[in-house]
C-alpha cells in the first residue's frame, strides 16, 4: 500500500518545506505525524474528514462570498494536516511581535501627539500626512492607557532559507482569530491521538484573554464594564466571527442601530432601557463609525460616537486612526521605527520594499515591473495589486500609468516564494502548498500573544494567494515545547 | 469695531424625526491678535444639553444631541466681538508639519488640470505676500459672483469649470491655486460687517476666505477673494479655520426619521457702541 | 436584551403566522368552492373578494387586477411581492428578520425557515391551481413545523416570549378579520340573522370558517352539530381552551408580556401590560349575547383596534429606546428606532458660506 506521504515530493531545493528538510529527510518534529499519518488508509482520511466536515457545519462556520446573489455563504476550506511550530522559533515570533507592537504602538502614540519622529525626519512628514489612514481630526486625543492597537495580527511568511518575515501589519480590524480557535476544536475531534502524542499549546483562552484585554482599556473604574462588539451587520463577510466572539465572551453583538449617543454617552438599547456602554470592540472601519464626522451616507455608524470617545466616555477598540500605521508605505519604515523608540534592532524583518514616492525607487520599480509584486499601500485583501511574473505586458503598462500617477500610494516588494507544507490537495492526495502565519496580538495593560495563530494555505496547487476571500483555506497551528 | 452677530439656522421637518446630532462651529475665534470674542451664547430649541471641545485647528466646536421626536431645531448662536486692523509684530511663528499639511490637496481643493494651468502664471512673482495678493486680485477680476449655480459641497475643479461661485468657493479655488505654488493657504469662516445684501444688513449668509503664510515676517494673512478689497481688515470675524470648507462648516448635523428637511438661515452683523458692547460683558461666557 | 433581537424575533414569529393564516383562508376557499359548487358557480367574485378584505386592501388589489377570480386572487395573496401580506412577502420578511438575529435563533428554526422560502420560491401558480390542498397544507404544516422546533429548540426566556407575543397577536388579530369579513356576508342581505341557519348554503359557509381555524372537531365536541352562528361566535371569538380563539390568543400574549415585565393578575407595571390586561378582562367576562348586543362588527373592530394600541405600546416600551420621558400619548409621534431599515441616519443639509 502507498502512504500518504511516500509520493510528497517537496521540492527542497525550490522551496523552503516546513516539512522536509533540504537532504530530504523529514524534521525532526514532524517525526510523529508523519507516522501516524502514513497509518491512514483512504477511508480513515475521509471518515477524519467527515467529521471535522461536520463539525464545522454544526457551528455555522461560514463566510461570505461577495458579488453572488445574497452573498453564498461557505464553509471555509480546512487542512486536516496540522501545521507545526517549535517552541523555540516560536519563541523568537513572539519576542519579535511583542517588539513590533509596542513600537508600532509608540509610533501611533507620537504621530497623534507630538509628532517627534516627523520633526526629527526619521519619516517624511508628507507619508503620514498623506495616509488615508491619517486622522488629524484626532490629534491630541490620548485614549486610555495611551494604547491605540488593542487587537492586531500580523502576517507573517518564511523565506528560502526559512528566517520568518513580517509581510503585513494588520492594526485595524484583523479577521480570522475564530478560525484559529475553531480549527483548534475540530482537530481535536478529527485527531485525538495524534494530538495527545504532542503537547501542544492551548489557544482555547483567547476570548478569555480578549475580553480582558477590552475590559482594561474601560474608561469607567466600575469592577464590570459593558463591553460590546460592533458589527457592520449579517451581511459582512465576517459576520460568523463577531457573532462567535461575542458568544464566546458573553458579551452583546450589536449594529450601528442598536447604539444610541445621548449626552455624549453611548448606550445600547436594550428591552430594558439604555445601557451605558464603555468599551466597544469594533469591527467596523473609520470611516463608517460615525456619520457626523467621517462618512455621511455609512449606515453602519452612531452619530456622535466619536465625540463620545473625543471626551473619554467610551473606548474604542482598536482606536481610531491606527490604519496609518499599517500603511504599507509606512510598513517600510518599521525597522527604523523599532530602533527610533526602542533603540533594539528588530528581531523579525521586513520583506525587502521599494517606496513609488521616492524617485530612485520609482526608476527600479518600473524597470522591473516583471519581477516585483505591486501592492497599493491602503489596500488589503489582495486587492488592487500586480504579481509581475503572472502579469502581462498590457497589465504590466496599465500598472505602470497607475504608479507614476500617483507614486505615493505604491510600493513594491521581489516575489516571494512563501514557504511550503504538505497539504490535501484532493481527498487523498498530498501535495505542497504555500502557507503564511498570522498570529494574534493582545495589548492591554501588557502585551500577550496567543501561541499559534492561522495558517492560511493556498490549497489551489502552486497558488501564492492566501487570502479566504481568493480561493484559499486553512489550517490548524500548534506550538509544541521542544 | 464692537460687532454682535446673530446667526440664527432652523431646521424644519414635514414628518416629526428623531435622534439629532449636531455639531455646531459658530464661537468666533478668541485672542487671534486681531479680533477677541467679548461673549458668545449659543441657544438651541428644543433644549438641549451643550457640550464644547477645541478641535485639531484650534476651533471651539459645540455639540448636542435630541433624543425625542421633534420636528423643528433652531439654533441661535449670538457673539460679540472686538476686531482690529492686524496687530502681531513679526516674526511670526508656525508649526512646520502644520504648514506642510497645508499645502497639500483636500476634500473640496484640489490640483486638477485647469489649476495647473492657471497657477502657471503666478509661478515667476517670489514674494510669497505679492504672489497671494495676485492671485486674490485674479479670482476676483475673473471670476462672476452668482449664488444658486454651485452647492454646498462643488470642489475647486467645478468652481473651475463653471468660472462662477460663491465666497466659498472662490476660497477654494485660491487655496488649490496657492497650496499648488508652494504657500500654505488655510480656509476661514467668518462673517464680513456691511457686506449684507441689504442695507440693514440681514439676511446674510455666513462669509468664507483664506489665509495665507507669508513667511515670518507677515505670518498668516487674510485674503478674501470674493470682494475688491482683497486684504482682510476689523470689518472681518473669523469663527475659525481649516483645510477647506468641511473642517469648518457652522452647522452639521444627522437625524433619523423619513422626512424632507427645509432648512433656512439668517445673519445679522450688527456695530455696536462701545458702551453697548461693554453691557454684553467683558469676558468670554460659557454658552448656556 | 437588545432591542433589536426582541423586534426580530416578535416580526419573526409575527410574519410566519401571517403567512399560516393566509393559507388557511386560501385552502378554505378552494375547499367551500368544491362544497358550492353544485349550488352556484364559483367563479363568482363574491367567494374571492372578501378574501382580499380580510387579509389585506381591496384598493391596491384593483391596482393591480382586473377581476376577482382564483387565479388573481392566488396570485396576489401567494406570490404577489408587491402585496407585502402575500405568503411569499411574509415569509421573506420572516427570513430576513431571521437573518438578522441569526446568532439568536437555533440552526434548525433557521433551516426551516430557509427551507419553506426555498419551497414558495419554487412554486408555480400552475401547481398551486391543479392541488390547493397539498400546496396549502405544506405551508401549515411548515410553520407548525417552525413553531415545535421553536419551543424545543430555542430557550425559553425573553426572547422566546417574544415570539410567542407575536405569534398570538397576529393570530388574534387575523382571527378577528376573519369572523368580522364572514359575518358580514353571511348576514348581509338577510336582514336578521336567525334566518342564517335556515340555509343550508350558509351552514356550509360557517362550517368553512370552522374550518380554516382548524376548529371544525373541537367545536363539535363541544356543540356536536349545533352549528349556530352563535354557537360559533362563542366558540371562536370567546372559547378559552381552543388555541385560535380570540381568548385563547389574547391570554397566550398576556402570559408572555406578563413572564417578560414581571406584571400580575392585580398589578401592572406598563402600558402594554395594562392594555392586554384590560382585553383579557373584557375577553372573559363578556357573553356572546353581549357581542350580538353590541353588534359583532363593532365588538370585533375594537378587538381589532385594541391589538393594534397593544403593539403600538409593545414597540414603545420594548423596541425603541425607552426614557422615561417618552410615554407619548400621541402615537404618530413615536417613531420606529430599531428594526428593518430603521437604522439610518441622514445627514442634515449644510449652509453654503456666500455672502
């Protein structure tokens, strides 16, 4: 009989394989699941795969396709093979994040205070003040704690020779942390002994830690803060994980229209009268928060909440204004960040990235347009972005017109082959594919990561793109001791 | 000149609504070395509870909201204020970000084509106070004064295109024109004494133009486009400023409820006697 | 809870029983059609007409229609989406109301919602002509379906309660239109009612109303087959342990608003409490001499008027934000603030600056 893994071929001399080693052995921590794995036969894959299969309908765990009639909902594809992290490189992920945002964190604190780090030129002045993200309107505005990025999750990829890099920061409303719990759950299920032959560490208190997390950044010193989670409403692709989040933490999911502003405090309204809210968890942009200041037509928002916050009466989660630091022209300037406030070299690096608004840059960056992956510096999702080896010389002119228009909002990075693990590309068959890592960061009063995150995996063969919303799915991470 | 302001805006609506959140900038600015507010009272109906901040500009915005169903706000906002012809004494200072910041596009200016254009002549004058006062003279020469054929919310390109406008506009226009040549150039509400459309001087509308930085010797100057007097002087209160017209409007607002809205406002800019003025009471009121 | 959880779950429960009770008259009327039709062609718009008075406006249906017939009156009492009464509007808007409360409710009240929505949206006129019957009981037994997986599956607490306030107001109310609707037929014309029973054709049409509540053996077992319009009035409008009488209805949404507030027998706490208290009251110590007294019209109107008051008060007190303060006499005056679409906020207009 073949085993599962006897037709891997991980190529490891293309790619760097979380598997295999380069002589082509297999590392050592993977050791155990690779035997248990080869014991599978096709009908143990697919009973394991039944009942993961159901446990994930059972919760509803869904997402939204857009641009289909009522928007389709999913299940999001999950990987039965368990990503593995050794406790050590985990711990130089960890040490690396917890730098990263409290720098980060400092930055936004300066930009929207006293602005140092412009006076003293360490960033152009005009690459803030140009962000979309930038909320001038709210300079001076201290929320508690001086904390601004209360919930990020970076993205996080390994080059070939395996050394983790930060891709992107995500300081404004990560998604996916429900996934991560819940792949979790259903490995549990699908794998009992598998899982028990690895002490894997518990991701399972994360809502615990977060509502912590909320509860500290309350402007009110009451023992119990109200604490609610704002959601642009059912619609939203991510609709699933604030409706989870907020059973998990035992705390209201509420739309714009169940807040009310009444003298410059916020309230739900509730069958019992209006309730004082004092920190809102929210998973709703800027732009959408409050139809007096930023957006008229947002439907999603409370008139008066940001006066409300202005004045201290209510926390938001993550503050406002905190896009522009995950900026990916900012995203450059990260290293420098590091060693401006904390005067450390930083642990994790930067994928290397070429700035469109600096003319030396911009000369190389369209010089080489078929080598480098352009990405405009506000958008995520893999949207509005040019991978130049998959491009053509058409798209390669058009992309080329965009960023001499408007140099500011582009920046360019080489292809990254990210790394590989071995994956169910078909119901038996395993193959590899491209994973990243994106692990979830808590700021209160401290700084806590959960030990593990989402690993997102491009299940379509030779696939670079991750993102759920293009095809990709994911898959469960353990971090075991050493 | 002693001036008092009243600026009265009233919201009605067919169908009773709900739920009205306003912000309102109408505090004239205070202590600006030409101008200092002796009062301000700011009344609302239905009542409501007033709250105030100092914005990123340096504003002075209240706020209020109304829970019940109503179907008419009026809000009265009455001021007096102390103007003089510019008093500071060089140099002047200014924060460098925020002068960088003030030289770049925003929501209602922006650097379209006809501006590049236009801007094209202004390029050779150095002086950064003469090239201000040329393009000042410029809108005013070219431009028609005409109410009805922009909106509240027509950017610098329309104003362009249309060769017609209003205060507000015209302050758009020379912002793009001045932010395009390398001088920050900042909006301003206000009010203007005597200009009214009649002799009383009622029924006016509130006034917009700008204020340029020339350098440290004459610091942020008042250029008012839309009239042939092109300086700013004591006739001129200045509530605030901003980028453009949408860090400043004097009154915004949401509400819930399915109603048409009618909105109507009236301004009056009145001189008071100095022995008048001293009555309204020397020192800066909180609104009640 | 949140308000808007509670108003979801009340329109919920409120549009799926519609949708039953439109049914209802509908496989009636097709079944007292297939009774007549020896007696009478059933073609006549007088066995359609007062469908359209009952469940929804004669005007818009002339609007939309050139004729009273089976077909037009299927039509816009089925699929119509322009008659936002029609079973398929009802159960759309159940769905969406669903929709947004979809952490609220179990997967299974979802699915069965979902799956009566598929079923309509299938449906052809075609199929619901060639078998009323079969067409018409999938959707009773839909949303009996809906209502056991509903109490089996969902807790019991406030939320549940509001389900069952609207499932009952709604039934109480559609019953009210009904009794109302038919009575006047049947006695119109004929000056006195005792000369009713004397026609047989009437009998038949009684009996159809029986029917249509589902109430055809429990009233025999009480009457046997004393099928009097008064015996009929008693048992639909005041019987107390038949769960589609008026009573019934009435004393069901009592329990519930009375388990949510707290309120008793002796003491009310609210408004609303106090309105469905008082037509309780009214409910149970009224006779059917004093209806005829009144007039069945005029007593079924202020039922009718009455359930209205009762959700205007329910919507003040539990789904718009309640203050003190706010206790307006004047209903118009209190706007939805919750809800469907209810949310959005317009933004004022702004003043140019043109002098």
């Amino acid at each position: 009989m073949t085993r599962l893994f006897d037709l891997y071929d991980a190529e490891p001399a293309r790619y760097f394989d979380e598997v295999i080693r380069q002589d082509e052995s297999p590392r050592s921590h993977y050791d155990i699941l690779i035997r248990r794995f080869n014991q599978f036969s096709a009908d143990d894959i697919r009973t394991r795969r039944e009942v993961a299969n159901i446990f994930f309908r059972n919760q509803g765990i869904t997402f939204t396709v857009y641009g289909v009639d009522e928007g389709t909902e999913r299940i999001f594809p999950f990987d039965l093979i368990p990503r593995i992290i050794p406790g050590s490189e985990w711990s130089t992920i960890e040490r690396g994040l917890i730098q990263r945002i409290t720098a980060l964190n400092l930055f936004l604190s300066d930009i929207y205070q006293s602005q140092k780090i412009l006076r003293d030129k360490v960033i152009p002045a005009e690459l803030v003040l140009g962000s979309k993200h930038f909320r001038r309107e709210f300079i001076g505005v201290r929320p508690p704690l001086d904390i601004y990025i209360h919930v990020t999750g970076s993205d996080i990829i390994r080059d070939l020779d395996g050394r983790y890099l930060v891709l992107e920061d995500n300081l404004r409303t990560p998604s996916g942390v429900s996934y991560m719990l819940q792949n979790r759950n259903a490995m549990k299920r699908a794998f009992p002994v598998l899982f028990n032959r690895y002490t894997v560490r518990p991701v399972e208190n994360y809502p615990q830690q977060l509502l912590r997390t909320l509860q500290e950044i309350s402007p009110s010193p009451k023992p119990d803060p109200n604490v609610v989670i704002l959601t642009p409403g059912v619609y939203n692709s991510a609709y699933f994980e604030h409706s989870f989040l907020a059973q998990q933490m035992g705390v209201e999911l509420t739309e714009g229209r169940d807040l009310v502003v009444n003298n410059n405090k916020v309230y739900t309204r509730t069958t019992r009268g209006l309730q004082r809210v004092d920190v809102i968890y929210r998973r709703v942009d800027d732009d959408f928060l409050d139809p007096l200041v930023f957006r008229p037509d947002s439907v999603l928002g409370v008139a008066g909440l940001l006066n409300a916050y202005r004045k201290g009466n209510v926390t938001l989660a993550n503050a406002i204004g905190t896009g522009v630091a995950d900026d990916k022209v900012i995203y450059s300037f990260v290293p420098k960040i590091i060693k401006y406030y904390l005067g450390e070299e930083p642990v994790l690096d930067n994928v290397e990235t070429w700035l469109a608004s600096d003319p030396k840059h911009l000369k190389y960056i369209l010089e080489n347009l078929d080598k480098l992956v352009v990405k405009a510096a506000n958008e995520s999702g893999g949207y509005g972005m040019l991978v130049g080896p998959q491009s053509s010389a058409a798209e390669r002119e058009a992309f080329a017109e965009k960023i001499v228009a408007d140099p500011r909002n582009y920046i360019a990075q080489p292809t990254i082959s990210l790394s590989r693990h071995p994956s169910f590309v078909t119901d038996t068959e395993v193959a590899p594919c491209h994973i990243d890592l994106r692990p979830y960061v808590l700021y209160g009063k401290s700084v806590s990561i959960v030990p593990g995150g989402l690993t997102r995996v491009a299940l379509k063969r030779g696939s670079l793109v991750v993102n759920s919303s293009q095809g990709g799915g994911s898959k469960d991470t353990w971090v075991i001791d050493n | 000149m002693i001036l008092k302001v009243e600026h009265t805006t009233l919201f009605e609506y067919e169908e009773p609504i709900y739920e009205t959140a306003t912000e309102v900038r109408l505090h004239p600015a205070n202590s600006t070395g030409s101008q200092r507010c002796a009062s301000f009272n700011l009344q609302v109906t239905p009542s409501a509870m007033l709250f105030d901040y100092t914005d990123f500009y340096g504003n002075r915005v209240h706020h209020f909201n109304i829970l019940q169903s109503h179907k008419q706000v009026r809000i009265m906002a009455t001021s007096v204020i102390e103007t003089q012809n510019h008093t500071a004494t060089a140099p002047h200072e200014e924060d460098e970000i925020v002068l960088l910041d003030l030289l770049s596009e925003s929501r209602y200016v922006h650097f379209d084509p006809a501006i590049l254009a236009l801007a094209a002549q202004f390029r050779p004058i150095r002086d950064p106070y003469l090239k201000a006062i040329e393009i000042c003279r410029h809108i005013n020469g070219t431009f028609l004064y005409e109410p009805g054929v922009t909106d509240v919310h027509s950017t610098s390109a329309v104003v362009m295109a249309l060769g017609r406008g209003v205060c507000q506009d015209f302050a758009h226009i020379m912002l793009a024109l001045c932010r395009h040549l390398g001088l920050p150039g900042r909006y301003v509400s206000g009010y203007l004494y005597g200009g009214g459309s009649t002799p009383e001087g009622q029924d006016e509308a509130s006034h917009a133009w700008c204020e340029v930085w020339c350098g440290k010797e004459k610091g942020w100057t008042g250029f008012d486009p839309t009239h042939k007097t092109l300086l700013v002087d004591d006739r001129y209160i200045k509530i605030g400023t901003g980028r453009d017209y949408s860090d400043v409007p004097p009154v915004r607002g949401t509400y819930k409820g399915a109603s048409s809205e009618k909105m109507s406002v009236s301004v009056r800019v009145s001189a008071l006697e100095p022995a008048a003025a001293e009555a309204v009471g020397q020192r800066p009121k909180e609104p009640e | 809870m949140l308000s808007r959880v509670a108003e979801s779950l009340f329109w919920m429960s409120r549009y799926f029983e519609r949708a039953e009770n439109t049914a209802r008259f509908l496989d009636v009327n097709f079944n007292l059609l297939l009774d007549l039709n020896s007696i009478t062609p059933v073609d006549h718009p007088n066995y359609w007409k007062p469908l359209i008075m009952v469940m929804s406006d004669p005007d818009h249906f002339s609007s939309l229609y050139q004729e009273y017939d089976a077909h037009s009156v299927t039509d816009y009492l089925v699929f119509n989406r322009k008659n936002t009464s029609s079973i398929l509007s009802s159960i759309s808007m159940a769905r969406e109301n669903a929709r947004s409360v979809i952490e609220s409710i179990s997967s299974e009240m979802r699915e069965q919602l979902n799956n009566l929505y598929h079923f309509l949206q299938s449906a052809s006129p075609q199929q619901v002509h060639s078998d009323p019957y079969t067409f018409y009981k999938e959707i009773k037994n839909a949303s009996h379906l809906f209502q056991g997986i509903t109490d089996n599956t969902f807790s019991h607490n406030e939320g549940w309660d509001f389900v069952q306030i609207g499932k009952y107001l709604e039934r109480a109310d559609n019953s009210a239109r009904l009794i109302d609707v038919k009575y006047h037929m049947l006695t119109d014309g004929h000056g006195q009612h005792a000369d009713v029973v004397r026609n047989s054709m009437d009998i038949i049409q009684w009996m159809a109303v029986l029917k249509s509540c589902s109430a055809l053996e429990a009233f025999r077992k009480i009457y046997l087959s004393k099928i009097t319009p008064d015996n009929i009035l008693d048992f639909l409008i005041l019987d107390r342990a038949f769960p589609r009488s008026i009573t019934y209805s009435i004393c069901a949404a009592q329990e519930a608003l009375w388990r949510i507030s707290g309120s008793s027998q002796h003491r009310y706490t609210n408004n609303v409490d106090r309105l469905i208290g008082k037509m309780e009251a009214e409910m149970t110590y009224t006779t059917v001499d004093d209806i005829l007294r009144k007039g069945v019209h005029r007593f079924l109107e202020e039922v009718e008027q009455g359930l209205v008051k009762v959700g205007e008060q329910l919507h003040l007190l539990y789904f718009a934000y309640h203050t003190p303060k706010i206790e307006p006499h004047d209903v118009s005056e209190a706007l939805p603030f919750t809800g469907l679409g209810g949310g959005r906020a317009n933004w004022s207009q702004s003043q140019q600056q043109q002098q």
